[in-house]
C-alpha cells in the first residue's frame, strides 16, 4: 500500500540553524500538511499546500517556517532559525482531492514523522 | 475554533474487553471525522473515516459512530486485545484542516 515518507527521522540542531524537513507524499494526492506534535500535547495543524501554494497556516507557521514542492514527488518543511521551543515531532500528511477540495471521503494519510530536536 | 476532547484520558482493561472511547467537538460544522491509532515514537495511522453524511462506520473489530449535531463521536473496540494497546485520536475536519483532541491511551492487558 502507498505511504508517505519522511526522513530524516530523527534530525538534532543547534539554536539558530536552519533545518529541512522531508516528505515525500502519496503519488497521486493534491493535498499536503504538516503537522507537529510538541512530546506530551496535542497533534497540531500548521500549514497546508495545494495547487503550488499555501491554502491555509495557522498562527504557529511564522516567517521562520516555509514550505516547498520543489519536484514533481518531495514536500519540504523549512525552519529559518530553529528555537527551543521547535523541538517536536513533525508529521506529514497527504489526501487526494479534486476541484480546489481534499477528496472528502478520503482518509488523511502520516507519515511516521521528523523527530526534531533542538540544543 | 474547534476544540476536540477525548475521554477518557486513560485506560486499562483485560485483554477481551468491550470499549468505547469519546470524542466530542465544539463545532458541528464538519465535512467528515476521522479517528487515528498512534503507537509509541510513531506516525498515526487512519482507523476509520465517517463522513458528515454518515451515522456509523464499521471496520472489523472497530465501529465508529457520529452524531453530528451534538458534536460527538464514539468508538468502540470489540474483544479488544493487546495489540490494540496505543493512543487513539479523534479529528473532525472542518475549515480546511483536522482538529486533533489529546488523545484516550489505551493499555490492554493480557
């Protein structure tokens, strides 16, 4: 069965470098996320992509964060100047979708995640 | 904004146990919920999809139901055993994203 891929899968930085996170979707899905997972909280929303551009980000996904197709098949996550408090688990996600909408009776499919971890 | 909680928070049962696992959402205004399996260090893994069309959605031991209008789901397991032991998630989708609650952590012992 076709999954999603996320490497690496555990990534440490030092304060103030910048990290890429990987993801590789579902080859014939539409619509990308990313989503992180802070050790102990909730699964949280922070940006998705369609059609080439971000459709939605939420107030976590500041101008430290940006996201890339920048092939036919690779998602990419970057953190500018990582902070302490990114340290999280960064999932991947992808559904298919047609007419600007996620196919909406399509589950959304993870990744394993990016543990990232910041000194 | 949505807000998604799960109850219980825990729980710890013999291996052969029937479950249910609560769900409840703030806004009723969603297309589908999904609810997710999450082990240890690891990604999550889609259970089951119910769409906002829907009362019921059954996948062999697991049936999850939605009533949409009172913002909430349940999921049952059946004869549970071990292997069901993780964390299971609950995600309604409205507003071009799922909205994910804490979680009920899932201990079945053998």
């Amino acid at each position: 069965e076709p999954e999603v891929t996320q490497t690496p899968s555990h990534q440490v930085t030092q304060m103030g470098q910048e990290v890429i996170l990987r993801c590789v979707p579902i080859s014939n899905h539409l619509y990308f996320y990313w989503y992180r997972q802070i050790l102990g909280q909730k699964v949280e929303f922070l940006v998705s992509f369609y059609n080439n551009e971000i459709s939605e980000k939420s107030e976590i996904f500041d101008d430290q964060f940006s996201v890339e197709r920048p092939d036919g098949s690779n998602f990419t996550l970057k953190i500018r100047s990582t902070k302490l408090e990114d340290s999280a688990m960064y999932f991947c996600a992808s559904s298919p979708g047609t007419g600007g909408l996620p196919r909406l009776n399509s589950p959304l499919h993870f990744g394993n995640g990016t543990r990232l971890t910041v000194t | 904004k949505q807000e998604v909680t799960q109850i219980p928070a825990a729980l710890s049962v013999p291996e052969g146990e029937n479950l249910v696992l609560n769900c409840s959402f703030t806004d009723s205004a969603i297309y589908n919920l999904q609810w997710f399996r999450q082990d240890p260090g690891k990604g999550l893994t889609s259970l089951l999809l119910i769409q906002s069309s829907q009362r019921e959605q059954t996948s062999g031991r697991l049936n999850a139901s939605l009533d949409k209008s009172s913002g909430r789901s349940t999921l049952y397991i059946a004869a549970s055993q071990p292997g069901d032991s993780a964390t299971y998630l609950c995600a309604p989708y409205n507003f071009n994203k799922f909205y994910f609650g804490s979680g009920t952590k899932l201990n079945v012992k053998p």
